[in-house]
C-alpha cells in the first residue's frame, strides 16, 4: 500500500525540467567548491567536476524532474555559448553556480539567463554564506533566490517553494536569509548523477585525468577555523558517511564510470582511522584498481595506516603545514601538529613512495619576518614533491576576517580578490607586499628543488633583503 501511494504521489507532482549550470569563469581558472565551497583560484592545472551539481541533480532526477547540466567553464564557453545552450534545452528552473572571487563576472552571468530565459527561475548556489555579501549577490544578480546551504536532499522542495531552508531572498527591500540544518546522516546524499557530465574532462594534475572526486566526510573540528573557511561552510562537527555508503559510490565510479583516479575532497579523510581502514580494506579485497589522493591532517596519521592507504591506491596527500614557525603553528595554525611528526611522517611516506603534497600558507597575524624565512627554509630542508602556497584571506564570516576589520588589515573589498593568492591584507609585523614576494620566493625554491637545484644562499638574501624594503 505504502509503495503504491508513493507511486500515486509521484505521478501527480508538477515535474520540471531544471538546468544546473556551472557558470564560466573566463579567463580565470576558479574552482569553485574549493575553500569548503567559497571558491579558490585553481590554476590551469586542476579542473574537477561540479560535485554539488551531481548531488542536485541525483535527488531532481530521483523525484522525477528532468535534469541537465552544462559546465560552462570545464568546456571554456562564453557567456553567449552558455546562455544559447541554455536556451536549447528551454528549462523551467536553473541553478547556476557562484563563488566568491568570481561573483562579479557569475552574478552579471545570472543576470543575463533571468533577462534572456524570463520566466524561467533563475537559483544562484554559493557556499558562501555571509549576509552581506548574499544580498549583494541577490541584487547584483536579480536572481530569485540564493541556495547558500547544505540543501542536497531537499533541492527538489526548493525548487517547488514547498521549503526554504538554506536559502536567501530578498522580500520587500530586506534580505530573508532562512537557516540550514546541517546533515546529520550523510547517507541520505545520493550517489552522484555523474552520468549528467563529461567525466573526461576533469583532471587533477598530482594524480591524472580523468578524475572523479568523493566527499565522504563534512565538517572540520579544529581550532584551525580562525582561519579556515571548510568549518565556516560545513561546521566544526565532523560527520561521516558509513564506509558502506562510501564503498557504493568507488564501485560506482570504477565500474561504472570506468574512471581510476579518485581524488578525496574530505578536509580531514583519516579523522576515524578505523573508518579509514575500513575503506582501504575494501578496495584491497575487492582489487579495485584505483589510485587515489586526499587531504588529512599530521596528527591524525601513522606510518601503520599510511602503509595500508599505500596498499590501497594511495598516490599521494595534501597535508596542512601553513607555517615554519613552531609557535605559530602550536598556537594559531595547526594545533596538536609538530615538526617532529612532519619530518617522521615525510620519512615514512618517501620511504613507501607515497606523494607529499604541503600546504602552506604566509601572512598569519601571529607571524613575523623570522616566521617567513623559517616556512622558506623548512621546504628546503623537507623536500615535498610538491607544494601549494597560498596569502592569508579574511575570508568573510571567520574570526580572522572580524579581527582584520576590525584592525584596518584588509586593503581591499573587491572579492575578487580573495581568490587565495592575490593578498588583501597586512598585519601588524608584515606587510602585504612582503607576502606576495615571500609566497613566490618559496614556490622559486620549489622550483629549484625539482630541477636539482637550490636557491640555497642567494634566495636566503632575497628573502631577508625585503625586509629592508617592506
């Protein structure tokens, strides 16, 4: 009976024919669903696939709606190529992706559907989640709403206005921003409807082409978030999908998809070491041929599970370094980290061949010149296969953006750029410019380093020399 009032339900509702587009982003390489969902200048040497779409679009097409998805920036188009295509497809509802170093150029995008695609409702999706900056997107983007929450499971209520939790509208003048719940049982997020992109188009340039990504866990509960914008989009509790639902979607994505290269987007995939086990096991007895690359933390690591990832398909990880001061790192960048861990976790993974890739970051209000030339002399001395070097944003909503305000740091409101590598502020002990010079002293070492050489002594003075100049 249960099953044949469902279907009943099923056969009256109003489907609609929804169009999920990742907007181009020109000339600028953006990843959007990077720094937890604010974007994040991604280069030309990475290029995943929309992963909050394929949510989207697995829940419409499960509720009966009839779904397409164009990533205008995967396949380089104009604003005019992307609208046309949009047109083709004649969509009743379009939700269309925007991030905060891109907003200008995505809002004037949406702007030009709502004109051009009229009636159609146009929804913007964002991971940002600051009001003031939601009500300018609303109003640079005319757009009907802005989905800015963890709405995976109920997109299809949004879009029939039978709900509006995790949204923004602006009603009578006033923006109405409508809380989120976050999930709690990330089992209710449906496997991806990857079926909906070209999956060769993506690639990560550590790992291969084509890539498919995974989120198997949400959430980031370290102190870390004074800074850091993934607790700010998913919350500082940590939830997990079961290894059952994450074993699902790697079959899924191996055997379905043919595609052998997944990459981890989980801020922190080895927090439940057991569950982490427990997924490597798997893909051990299954023989699933798979390489693999995630993101955790130094402290939540040893060489027993390394090995057992490395047996897994592990090629490599992203590891929060930030800094090579040790005070900074104890007391403002990553706590419970020490070097003496970093150079025994460096040991054991170039010992079994596992890929190091370190994050680091300059410009931390804690930090002082010495700070700098100390992060500069610890690539050197450690020798990561490869390094991502990024300038300390007040991403909007974070402690340290409040702080920064509060103490005239930042040094300019154009988001666009807050991308991670431009520099938009200062602090007491360093300057801005000296920021962006150390940030491309270390990635010159980097360089060297992989080339056999070393800047060694002349990059020492260089890197000292701004300091009489700055």
């Amino acid at each position: 009976m249960g099953k044949e009032r469902r279907g009943v339900e099923r056969f009256f509702r109003i489907t609609m024919k929804v169009l999920l587009l990742n907007t181009p982003s020109r000339k600028r390489p953006v990843i959007r669903d990077m720094a937890g969902g604010i974007g994040f200048d991604g280069g030309d040497a990475v290029r995943l696939p929309p992963l909050d779409l394929l949510y989207f679009g697995a829940t419409l097409l499960d509720k009966g709606h009839t779904v397409r998805v164009i990533d205008a920036d995967a396949e380089n188009m104009t604003d005019k190529q992307a609208i046309t295509k949009a047109c083709e497809f004649s969509p009743d509802i379009i939700i269309a992706t925007v991030s905060l170093p891109t907003i200008y150029n995505d809002t004037a995008f949406l702007k030009k559907l709502k004109t051009t695609l009229n009636p159609a409702k146009v929804i913007a999706k964002t991971g940002i989640k600051y009001p003031q900056i939601l009500k300018e997107m609303l109003e640079l983007s005319c757009a009907d709403l802005v989905i800015y929450g963890e709405c995976d499971t109920i997109v299809d209520k949004i879009i029939e206005n039978q709900c509006y939790e995790g949204t923004a509208r602006i009603i009578d003048g006033q923006l109405m921003v409508e809380q989120e719940d976050l999930l709690v049982n990330l089992d209710r997020i449906p496997i991806p409807a990857r079926h909906l992109i070209n999956n060769n188009r993506y690639f990560y340039n550590l790992l291969g082409k084509p890539v498919a990504t995974m989120q198997t866990s949400r959430g980031c509960p370290f102190p870390c978030a004074y800074y850091c914008p993934y607790p700010l989009v998913q919350g500082s509790h940590w939830r997990a999908r079961s290894p059952k639902h994450v074993f699902a979607e790697i079959e899924d994505i191996v055997e379905r998809y043919k595609i052998s290269n997944i990459l981890f987007r989980d801020a922190t995939f080895t927090l439940d070491r057991k569950r982490a086990e427990m997924i490597c096991n798997f893909i051990i007895e299954k023989n699933l041929k798979v390489s693999w690359w995630c993101e955790t933390r130094i402290n939540c690591i040893d060489s027993n599970l390394l090995l057992m990832m490395k047996q897994a398909g592990l090629k490599g990880m992203n590891v929060g370094v930030e800094t090579g001061d040790p005070k900074v790192m104890k007391e403002q960048a990553k706590a419970g980290v020490t070097f003496n861990k970093l150079i025994d976790l460096r040991e054991s993974a170039k010992k079994i061949g596992v890929r190091l890739h370190f994050l680091l970051m300059v410009g931390l209000p804690g930090e002082s010149k010495s700070s700098l030339y100390e992060t500069y002399k610890l690539v050197g001395k450690l020798r990561p296969e490869s390094i991502g070097v990024t300038i300390v944003t007040p991403y909007p909503g974070t402690p340290l953006y409040e702080e920064a305000k509060k103490k005239g740091w930042i040094e300019t409101a154009n988001w666009k750029n807050f991308g991670g590598h431009q520099g938009v502020m200062h602090t007491d002990k360093l300057t801005r410019r000296s920021l962006i010079f150390t940030r491309n002293i270390i990635e010159l070492e980097q360089m060297m380093l992989q080339q056999g050489n070393r800047l060694g002594a002349l990059g020492a003075k260089l890197l000292q020399g701004i300091f009489y100049l700055w």
